[in-house]
C-alpha cells in the first residue's frame, strides 16, 4: 500500500506492507489523514537519514476486526490518532483504544483531526483550568485555535494572542471576541478580564527560542498561576521571575496518559476510568462529542484537501504560504 514518508528532508510516496490486526486492534481503510504542521514540519527539517513514515491523525473505515475487539463494528467510520499506528497511509492498523466511533452527521473531514483534538484538550486538562477562569493561548495555528474553541465551548475566559492579524481575525470569526496581534491592546484586555489579577494559565502553542516569550508569560499570570508548553519551543526562562509568583511552567505531552505506553497502545489493555479519567482514547471521544454536538467547527480551518499522491505539493505549502492551516490528505482506495 501507498503511504508518504520523508527522507532527508524531501517528501515522497513509499510502498510498505499491511499488516493484518492484532488482537485489539482494528483495520482500517483511510479516508482522510491530517497533517500536522508544527509536529510533522519540525520533522522534516531535521532532514533524518533513515526513511519515515509521517502522520498521525487520521478517519476511516472499519474493515476488519482483531481478536478481542469490542465496541465497534466493521463498516463503522471511526476516527484515530497515534504514530507509529496512525500514518499518512491508504490502510491503518490501530489499537481499538486509539480511536472513537465517528456519528453519521459529523464529517470525516473534521474528524481526521481527532488527534490535534486531543492535544489540544490534554493540554487544556494539564492546565488545569476550572470554570470562570482565565486562559491566554499564544500562536493561533491549528493547534492554538483548537485550544481557543474548546476553551470558548467550556466557558472559560479565552484570549488568543499572535503576531499573525488574519490568524487573530479567524478565531475571532470562531466566537472567540478576544483575540489579537497586538500585545499591548492584548494585556490591557486580560488585565481588565482579571480585575488586574492576570491569567489562571498561558497556553504556549508557539515554537522555536522561548526565554523571552516564557518570561513575558510569567509577567501575564496571576499568583501561582500556570504556564504550559504546547508547542515545539525552548525552556530556558528567569527562575526569579518563576519565584515571585511561585508559577507552574509545565509540559503537554501529547493527547494524555497511555501514549507511549505500550501496554495501553499496542497491546490494548485500557486503564480503568477510576484510576485514569482521560486517557488518550477518550480525549479522542471528547473532540467528536464536541464535533458532534456543534461545540467547535474545523471545517473553516481546513484550508487544502489534497490527494494523497500530492503530499509533497501539500507540505511545500506551508512553506510557502502564511495563510495555510490546515490541510488534509485524501485516500481514494
């Protein structure tokens, strides 16, 4: 089967074989797979030697079934996250826990996203942050304007912040009044939101050096309040500055609790809600709920749908273009 992998730096298509399911793991057959900038970006540019397969977010459907398998039915849409499980490929073989059943009204097209979905609400969940509290997400790509309309649909304060002014304009076409690319006019706003308190938590959903833009989030918290590294960014910031406010600088792993561990992925076996609230698998459960009760709206993210023999014409195009944000690949198998 066809499947887009990079190698030095260069985007191509690569022949690898389909494996038959596991026991708890399921087939299935790629509709749509989403790119993810920040992540799959940051790769390429390290240029490896060794030939990867990308991608790690993706909708299809359930063509077959391995042992063990319950909760889902062959011929059912389902959408997945988690590399190396999860890829830009015409056919996935995915942990049963590593995906969630997709209703008919919601389209695959925004359920290709479930994995960004998950990211974002780990990350949410890794702050914190409680109801009539405040949150300031930093960098308005997909990720950060995921964050801003999950935060928006629980009632938080939500203020979104980026250099980008069509960035701050399309969050603010999302409901999200509060977004900016100016950071004067943004802290006059958070200090009136806060009775000049500052934020619960900053969301840093940039990436790249990130002494200053640390730093300057810890002027913008409140007393203990927290910042949480989404993005790919540097962690050097002023312990002083750490110390006045005896703040939280913490990191988002991933989707949640079970990635990277093998025994929740690759062999299946689910933790018990009462001991793991959100896992991984229902942080993905959650981002369609959220879909499917018409709480967030991707569809006016995505950008470009290409097919999938176009992946390089696709990620060129982030390259290329500031205004890209999201973008999918599509399987015509």
């Amino acid at each position: 089967m066809k499947a887009v992998a990079a190698l030095k730096g260069k985007i191509s298509i690569t022949d690898i074989d389909r494996a038959s399911p596991l026991p708890g793991h399921i087939l299935i057959r790629t509709e749509y797979s989403a790119i993810s900038p920040g992540t799959e970006l940051s790769f390429l540019r390290r240029a490896s030697d060794q030939e990867v397969i990308l991608g790690y977010s993706a909708v299809g459907i359930v063509e077959e079934l391995g042992e063990n398998v319950t909760g889902v039915k062959i011929g059912q849409r389902v959408a997945c996250y988690g590399a190396p499980y999860v890829k830009h490929a015409e056919w996935l073989t995915v942990p049963s826990n590593l995906t969630a059943i997709v209703p008919e009204h919601v389209r695959p097209e925004e359920a290709a996203f479930a994995g960004l979905g998950a990211i974002a609400i780990h990350a949410l969940r890794t702050a914190d942050i409680r109801f009539g509290e405040t949150a300031v997400t930093v960098g308005l790509g997909l990720l950060g304007q995921i964050i801003c309309q999950i935060a928006s649909a629980a009632a938080f304060g939500v203020i979104g912040l980026d250099l980008a002014a069509n960035r701050a304009e399309l969050l603010k076409r999302h409901g999200v009044k509060h977004a900016y690319d100016n950071q004067k006019v943004m802290e006059e706003q958070l200090l009136q939101m806060t009775g000049g308190h500052g934020a619960d938590c900053i969301l840093l959903c940039a990436g790249g050096p990130g002494e200053e833009l640390i730093n300057q989030s810890l002027h913008w918290i409140r007393d203990k309040g927290k910042i949480v590294i989404v993005g790919d960014l540097s962690t050097a910031f002023s312990r002083n500055l750490m110390f006045g406010k005896e703040a939280q600088v913490l990191i988002s792993r991933a989707g949640g609790p079970g990635r990277y561990d093998a025994g929740y992925e690759k062999e299946n076996h689910d933790y018990p809600i009462g001991h793991v609230r959100w896992t991984e698998g229902r942080n993905i459960g959650e981002y369609i709920r959220l879909l499917s009760d018409n709480r967030i709206s991707i569809l006016p993210l995505i950008t470009n749908v290409y097919p999938m023999e176009r992946a390089q014409e696709a990620y060129a195009n982030y390259e290329n273009s500031l205004d890209v944000m999201g973008t999918l690949l599509k399987y015509e198998n």
